[in-house]
C-alpha cells in the first residue's frame, strides 16, 4: 500500500464484500509513520470507500508513537471526529 495510497479506496470498493474492517495508519512522504491526518494518506477518500463497502469498525494504530503515547492517540481521534 505505501507504494501506492491512492489506490486503495479503489481496492476497498473491489473487495467491498470482504471488508468489514479497516486498520488505519499514515505515513510521512519520508516512509515513517504518523499520526492519522497529519501524514500523506488521503483519509476522506479512504473512509468513504469504507462506508460505501459497508465497513464496521475502524483501528488507529502508529507502529512507532513518541512516548508518551496518549498524544498520538488523542491527535489521531481528534483528526478523524473533524472529517465528521
């Protein structure tokens, strides 16, 4: 996928029968990761592929968060309640 981001809202809406879950990560234009919103990952266009495919739950997750790692989950989950 980090080779090619903008194509996987496509691949969510071609296996939209399969995909129950998504586990969202995002990724620095360096390759290291980040918080959610704050990276390279088009993430309107990631979960409205997601709720078109009749996704039920979502997971954050950052492989490599600063400590302490309350921060990074509070960012992420402030970012994406602002897509609304």
């Amino acid at each position: 996928m980090a080779q090619r981001p903008d194509a996987v809202p496509a691949m969510i809406r071609k296996m939209a029968a399969r995909v129950r879950l998504l586990h969202l990560k995002d990724y620095r234009a360096d390759g290291g990761m980040d918080n959610v919103g704050a990276g390279t990952l088009d993430f309107p266009a990631l979960l409205a592929a997601g709720v078109e495919a009749g996704v039920e739950h979502r997971f954050v997750e950052h492989d490599f968060p600063p400590e302490p790692y309350w921060p990074s989950v509070e960012a992420s989950l402030r970012y994406l309640r602002g897509l609304g």
